[in-house]
C-alpha cells in the first residue's frame, strides 16, 4: 500500500471554553494548508481514498485534500483517538493501493516509526503541521511481510515551496 501520511494544518488555539476537537483551522491554517496541498499535488499520484480524523482542523485539511483530488474524505475515528496499532489494523482492512491519512501529532510519526522499523522507537520522526510523508508499507496480504519503506517526508516548506 502506498500510505500518504498528512498532518492537518494551524488551527486555531484552544480556549477555556474550546474543545480540542472543535478547533479548526487558522486563517494562516487554511492559506498554507491549501499551499501545501497544491504542492503536493504537483507531484504525489491521487490517493485512492482520504481517511481523516473526525476532529475540525483535520477534517477540514481533508477537505481541502479532497478539493485538490477530487475525492469525498471519509472519517475514520481511530484517526482522532487510537493509537499507531489502531491505525494499523485499521489500514489492514482496506483494499485501496493508495490511502492519504490526515491526522494528528504524536499518533502520525509514531506510525511512521512503527511501520518503517517494526519496532518502538518513538521521537526520531517529527511530522509538522501541513507536511507529508510517504510510505511504501506491506499491509495487504498479499504483501512480503516487513518492514515499510519511507519513501519521503516533506516538510510544509518544501510543498508550499512547489505549489
């Protein structure tokens, strides 16, 4: 599975009366997502599908993912609370060739981690907001068994840099 990894942009600060789940993105969220998105497009193939966190800020940069590539984001919840086993098995049980997820930090690079080493090694990866990483990673079953292959990470600099 080619398994596109996207952070969701700069949202906006959460306040005493804000739930993390409500916040959405920022102006400048919104201005350098669509940046980046537009760069990435330049040379990424369409995903098959977007699966997105049901938090606001994600579901919005999936929205505008979908905008880009002209596909409907679907919510998967584990994306917004499981953890990188979670987002695993859950990937395991999709048929697409190429899946764009859009989530949140830790969780992200933790997956990045997890199926590039197979083990637990957590803080080598740092996933920023609005960047990207693409995976080669053995999740079907008809795949070798093994470890995934990073194939890049771009940080939002560089894809708003190509846009």
């Amino acid at each position: 599975m080619q398994l596109y990894v996207f952070r969701h942009g700069i949202a906006e600060p959460g306040g005493a009366d804000t739930l993390d789940a409500d916040r959405p993105l920022s102006p400048m969220g919104i201005e350098r997502t669509l940046a980046a998105v537009q760069g990435l497009a330049r040379f990424a193939d369409r995903p098959n599908v977007i699966l997105t966190s049901p938090k606001d800020r994600a579901r919005q940069t999936a929205g505008i993912l979908g905008d880009v590539f002209d596909l409907t984001p679907q919510i998967v919840a584990v994306l917004a609370e499981g953890s990188p086993v979670d987002v695993i098995h859950m990937l395991r049980n999709r048929d697409e060739q190429s899946v764009l997820i859009v989530g949140h930090e830790p969780t992200l690079s933790e997956l990045i981690e997890s199926l590039c080493t197979q083990k637990t090694l957590p803080g080598f990866i740092e996933l920023k907001k609005a960047s990207c990483a693409l995976i080669d990673a053995p999740l079907h079953p008809e795949d070798a068994p093994g470890p995934g292959v990073l194939k890049w990470l771009l940080p939002p600099r560089a894809l708003r840099a190509m846009a």
